[in-house]
C-alpha cells in the first residue's frame, strides 16, 4: 500500500483529531497574526517617520530573525510553561519583522511631491494618510502581511515541541515512529494552509495596486 493510502485511512480513522489539531494550528496563526498587525503597522509607519525610531525597531527587529523559532520557542518554557502562550509569544516575535519592514518601506518610498501636492490641495494630516499615503502603501504592506503569514503557518508546527498541539502534533509523532504517512497527515494540510494563504493574499495585493498610468 502506498504511503499516500495509508495517510489516507490514517486520517479517515483519526478524523477528530485531525480536526482538533487544525482548529489549534489556526488559533496559532491567528493570534500572533492579529497581535503582528496590531503592533506591527503602527510602529513601522512611525519607523518610516522617524529615522531614530527606524534605526532602533529595524535592526531590533531583523536582530530577532537570525534567532530560530525553535528557540525562542524553548527560552519562553521558563516564563510560561509548556503551553499556548508560550508558542503565540514566539511566532509573534516570528511575524513582526516582515509586517514592520514592509511597512517602513512602504510609506518611507512614497514620493514627497505626492504628500506636497495633497496638503496644496488643502488636506489635513489625516487625510493626506488615510486618503492618499494609505491606498499607495497597501500593496507592499500586503505583501509584508503575505510574507509574515506563510511563514507562521510554517512555524506554528513547532508548537508541537512544547506540547501547544497543531498540526505539527502528526508531524512529531510520525518522526518519532518513523511513520511517513502520519507525517504527511500532518504536512499536507500545512502546505495546504501555506498555499491558500499565498494565493488568497496575492490576489489581495493585485486587488489593491493602484492603476498604471
């Protein structure tokens, strides 16, 4: 029997808990997602308006990409246990730079004739953002938040290592047992995710780009 069959019967018969490990393995893409976006934004846009704060966050944070996500994983036991919290802390840490940089980026590269023309046109500073720096910024912004999402998705199978569950839990067990086809109950639905993810936000970000003139 090929080795896609027996994944195949395998998931058939451990149905449940295929589904219990993907509702744990979006919960830890969701939250450090939400938490990236939630900090992220507002400290690259000010990254992008201050030189000191861009200094500071930038190499803080491309500081903290070299640092494995298996091992920020295991520095957060000590503090918080074998548990969620420990792996939504550390895949935080994983979706911040990309959200960040790209968001620097994005608003630091706009022309300064456009933001001049804007407040010629009697515009307020919130206007001139919401209005005018905000739709040129998405499409690179989106293209940080795709980045930073596929990549957790990746990660988030780590989580397995402290006991946080997800779909990294088939992958772990069939390393242990040498077992391919649990493995790939596992990997699968990952590349799954990482797939649809890329596609979805792709299509977002050619949604969003402004019209060539």
């Amino acid at each position: 029997m090929g080795v896609f069959s027996q994944a195949y019967e395998y998931t058939i018969m451990h149905f449940q808990d295929l589904l219990n490990a993907l509702q744990q393995h979006l919960m830890l893409v969701a939250v450090p997602l939400l938490v990236g976006l939630v900090l992220g934004l507002p400290l690259g846009l000010w990254s992008a308006r201050s030189r000191s704060a861009s200094l500071v966050l930038i190499n803080g944070f491309n500081a903290l990409r070299v640092i494995p996500s298996l091992a920020i994983l295991f520095l957060s036991i000590p503090y918080f246990g074998l548990s969620f919290q420990s792996a939504a802390i550390a895949l935080t840490l994983l979706v911040m730079p990309p959200i960040l940089i790209s968001t620097d980026v994005a608003f630091r590269t706009i022309d300064p004739m456009i933001r001049e023309a804007a407040y010629g046109m009697g515009m307020s500073a919130s206007q001139v953002l919401r209005l005018v720096e905000v739709p040129l910024a998405l499409p690179v912004i989106i293209a940080g938040i795709k980045t930073a999402t596929v990549e957790v998705i990746a990660s988030a199978t780590l989580a397995a290592f402290i006991g946080a569950g997800g779909l990294g839990t088939f992958i772990v067990l069939g390393f242990s047992l040498y077992d391919s086809a649990i493995l790939l109950v596992g990997a699968i639905p990952v590349a799954l995710l990482a797939l649809i993810a890329e596609i979805t936000l792709s299509m977002v970000q050619r949604a969003v780009q402004p019209p060539i003139r």
